[in-house]
C-alpha cells in the first residue's frame, strides 16, 4: 500500500511540472505593442553611412540612403530592410522604361496581423531639391498630403514631373541593370507576369 501511495505522489509531481523547454523552440512572447525599431532615433550621419542590398531572383540592388534630404523616408527603408519586412516581397508593379515599385508587404510570404500593421504606418511628406533621374530611390504615394507607407519605386528613366512632389530618398549605387531587368520582363499592363522577389534585404555600412 505504501508503495502505491509512493507511485502516485512521484507521478502527480511530474505531471505537473513544467517541461523543460527546448533551446530550439520558438519564442511564444508577443512582440511589445509599438517596439522601437532598429532606427529609430537615428542621427542623419548614422542613416547617411548605411546601404541596403536588396538580394532578388535576378541579382543584387545596391541603394545609398540620402537621409539628409529625406530623413523619414531613410528611417523608413532601414527599419524595413533591418526588421526583414521586405524578404519575401516582390516588385508587384512596372511601367515599361520608367519605375519598378515594391514594398507592397502583402507580396510577403510572412504577410499577416504584423506585417499588415507595419504597412498602415504613414510617413510625412519630404518632397526635396534631388531630381528624378534614373537611378533615384523614391516613397511611392496617393494624392493625399502624407500618405506614403511601405511602397517604393526605382526609376530606370527619367520622370522629371516627380520633382518636388515625391521623396526622393535613395540611389542605385550597383545593380541599376537588375532593375532593367526587373522592368524588361513581361507584364500585362503594370503586373508582371512573374513578379520578382526580394528574397532578402540587407543593411550594411557603406564600401568607401
């Protein structure tokens, strides 16, 4: 009988402790309603010395930030690049000879509650003095004063009529034939047949 009444004991205590949790497991901790990003805060020098790669399907994307023109914009773009909001998007929209557009995150792979929270975030206006040539980083936008959110766009020729209106935030350092690429392939209207991913965007010191 006491042997029983031992079994039972010994088996009720470690039922009911614990398990012990695996290091490999996922964190089940939400993240903290409106966390500070990895940029947040950020000097101008510090954003200026920063370049993102944007790795895609058909090679790399080497963008120099100008945060002293556009400092919302950059911080923006970090925070998106350095979180990996962009991994997995594609470039949804093409005008032939003109723009590639992404960062429309419910391209993602990982789009959900999250990602769709992040892309309701609006940035302020920044219209700037920085032409819109071939080459230029621009915040995509409506015709609502501050509407720009998550969406981008590379200009592959010149759209002089962007000027002063749109933030230009951004230059092709490397990869401007990527982007061609990007816009040469077949599309129906401004959808690509086979939109492009971004399979990782990568935050760096710039090469001097």
């Amino acid at each position: 009988m006491k042997l029983l009444i031992l079994f039972l004991f010994v088996f009720c205590f470690s039922v009911t402790q614990e398990a012990p949790k695996k290091a490999n497991a996922r964190d089940a901790t939400p993240p903290a309603e409106n966390a500070p990003e990895p940029f947040d805060g950020a000097s101008v020098e510090k954003m200026a010395a920063q370049c993102v790669t944007l790795e895609t399907d058909l090679g790399a994307i080497e963008i120099a930030m100008m945060p002293e023109v556009a400092p919302e914009s950059v911080r923006g773009f970090l925070n998106l690049s350095a979180t990996g909001a962009l991994d997995t998007t594609t470039f949804s929209r093409v005008v032939k000879g003109f723009v590639i557009q992404g960062g429309n995150l419910s391209t993602s792979e990982k789009w959900g509650p999250e990602l769709s929270k992040r892309m309701s975030r609006r940035l302020p206006d920044e219209p700037g003095i920085i032409k819109h040539v071939r080459g230029i980083v621009s915040m995509a936008r409506t015709d609502e004063p501050n509407s720009a959110t998550t969406h981008f766009f590379i200009l592959v020729g010149p759209g002089s009529h962007l000027d002063s209106k749109f933030a230009a935030f951004g230059t092709v350092e490397k990869g401007i034939e990527v982007a061609d690429a990007i816009n040469q392939a077949p599309a129906e209207g401004e959808k690509p047949e086979k939109p492009v991913k971004i399979n990782h965007a990568v935050v760096k010191p710039c090469k001097n």
